[in-house]
C-alpha cells in the first residue's frame, strides 16, 4: 500500500478563473503588510470574467487605512507540495509596481505540521521593464536575509500577451519554465537549501502590489498620484502534484 499523503498534496489545479472557485481560493482583505508595500489589499480589487481575472491596483483612499492604494492577493486555501504550478499571465508595465505569482508559507500563513517558518518561491515582473523576469527563492529565513534574485531576460514584452510561466518544484531545487521550455535552475545544496516539504508546503498566491520609494532602484519609482492605476491579467493557474512543466503548448 502506497504512503497517503495530505489531500493538500494530492490536489491538482487546473482553473481558467472565469470565476471566483471559493473552494481552492481565498482574497486578502481589510489589511495591509507594510513596507515594502505602498497599498493594502481589498478583495474588491479582484475581478473574474469570460476572459481570466484581472487585478486592479488603483487610488481608492480609506478612512481606515493609511494606504490610498488598494490591490488584490489571491491565496490558495491549502497548502501544496512538490509539483509543478504554472500560470498564464500579463504583467502591469507601470514602474513601481510588481506583478506576481508564488508559493508561500511563513509565520502567518503556517501549513499543518509546518515550522512556521518563512519560505517562498518567486516569479514577479518589475513594472519598469517587463522585457525580463525576476526568479527568487528564500527557505527557512524569517528576516528575507538570504534572497537568490535571477532575472531572466525575454524575447518580448511580458505585458504584451499571455504567455505560461511555471515552478517545478522539487526534492532536488527549483526549475522555472517559460512557455514550456526550462530557462533556469537552482539545486538543493546543504550549503545553500532550497525550501523542502520537510519544512512546510506551500500556499499557491498572485498579487499586485506598489513598491516603497525607498527601494525604487528594484522596479522603478511608483506614481503616487491619484490617476495612476495599474492591472495584471490571468488566465488559468494550475497545479500538478509531482508533474512535468515542460507540457506542450
């Protein structure tokens, strides 16, 4: 008889987000993290139609916050293991603003049997040049003191059309897959780890978010006026547990 593993572990994800499946989804609400981030999360920034869905990060100031830019954070109810997750995307082309997609755990966002812990897994598009995208990993580092940024330069522009993206996660490291084909690679080295399910699974997330002036050297400075506004675009998200990125198109 085969080890029985998590239903959270054993679910795959194959949603075009139409609409708004309450069953593996959840959306930040009512709150916001801090710095580095100038906005804070409103579900309502969050739309789904016949064609994917959108997040919108614009001014739309609140009396019960001091952030008056709200965006949109979809996060995964459970928590995943080894796989491969993919998305079919636009990133926002606005300087200041990173368009996302990643796994997560942390001290707030703590799998069963987790440590707790903050691990993640990165793809992220800095809104002052979408002709690249930024790879990044962090594993067991509370403090974000050992990041593993790569960027990745592309043949066209990220905010232009949709293209699959994906992070085959494995026991051995990380591959990122661009439309199918493998573009890099890290190891799981016990010099330098990359996050394990020994530690925690992994939350699937997406936002869209507004930089902090003070780190405007990464992805640009962020327009505070009220007429700036900003929109990432998703077409499907899927996940197959210990799967293959490099699927045909």
């Amino acid at each position: 008889m085969g080890l029985s593993l998590p239903a959270s572990a054993q679910n795959s994800i194959d949603d075009l987000l139409t609409d708004f499946d309450q069953t593996i989804w959840w959306k930040s609400d009512g709150w916001s993290n801090g710095f580095p981030f100038l906005n804070r999360w409103e579900g309502e920034a969050i739309e789904h139609s016949d064609n994917g869905m959108t997040i919108i990060l614009s001014h739309q100031p609140s009396t019960e916050s001091n952030y008056a830019f709200q965006s949109g954070e979809l996060r995964s109810h459970n928590f995943y293991g080894y796989g491969c997750y993919e998305v079919e995307m636009k990133a926002a082309a606005v300087p200041g603003v990173i368009s996302s997609f990643f796994l997560f755990a942390g001290p707030y966002d703590k799998p069963v049997n987790g440590n707790g812990m903050h691990n993640e897994i990165d793809i992220e598009f800095l809104g002052n040049n979408t002709n690249a995208v930024q790879f990044n990993f962090w594993t067991n580092d509370d403090r974000y003191a050992r990041s593993h940024e790569h960027l990745h330069y592309l043949s066209f522009d990220a905010s232009q059309k949709y293209h699959r993206y994906a992070i085959q996660w494995t026991a051995d490291g990380i591959e990122w897959y661009i439309d199918g084909v493998r573009v890099y690679r890290v190891d799981n080295l016990p010099s330098d780890p990359t996050p394990t399910i020994d530690d925690n699974r992994l939350r699937i997330m997406a936002n869209l978010w507004a930089t902090d002036p003070r780190i405007s050297n990464w992805a640009g400075e962020f327009d505070t006026s009220p007429s700036n506004q900003a929109t990432a675009q998703y077409k499907a998200i899927r996940f197959i547990p210990n799967g293959q990125c490099s699927t045909p198109l």
